[in-house]
C-alpha cells in the first residue's frame, strides 16, 4: 500500500494507474489523496476518469466536476464519440429507408 501511495504522490504522469493500484489494494484511507488528485487543475481527463474509477471501486462517491473542453484527450475521445453518433444516426435512416 505504501509503495503504491508513494507512486500516486510523486509520479503525477501516471496518477491514474496508481489510484487504480490503490483501488485494488482496497485501503479507504487513499480516497482523501485520490479526490485531491481529481480536483487538481493539472490532472488531465483520462486520469481523472481513472481516479474516479478506482474511487468507485472504494465504494466512495465523487461529486467533482471539472471543465476539461482543452484537454486534448477530452477533445479526441469526444470527437470519436461524435463520430460515433453519426455513424449510428446513419444506420439508423438507412433502416428506415
């Protein structure tokens, strides 16, 4: 737990997969770092959802919300999404035709 703890704090880069680490271990005494981490304006959006993810696993809520409209991961993943609608709203009319 400790190791794990330690690589959360100080390798910021890979915070997501250490919270996930920390999820697994299941010590509830990490949900404190972890909602930190989230609130933290430099954490991007894919370890965010991680972290969120691993705090789920915990059993904790998180009720942080964030604006993430410039980073660039929101931004690819919600193009892929969009791109994912359209292709679904297509099938949908060709179905109907």
């Amino acid at each position: 737990y400790e190791y794990a703890l330690d690589c959360f704090l100080n390798d910021f880069s890979k915070s997501g997969m250490y919270a996930l680490m920390l999820s697994k271990i299941g010590k509830l005494e990490c949900a404190d770092y972890l909602k930190d981490r989230m609130k933290d304006p430099s954490t991007n959006y894919y370890n965010f959802c991680a972290i969120k993810e691993a705090l789920e696993e915990l059993g904790e809520e998180s009720n942080i919300d964030r604006d993430f409209s410039d980073d660039e991961d929101f931004k690819y993943l919600s193009s892929l999404t969009n791109e994912e609608n359209s292709e679904e709203l297509n099938r949908e009319e060709d179905f109907d035709e």
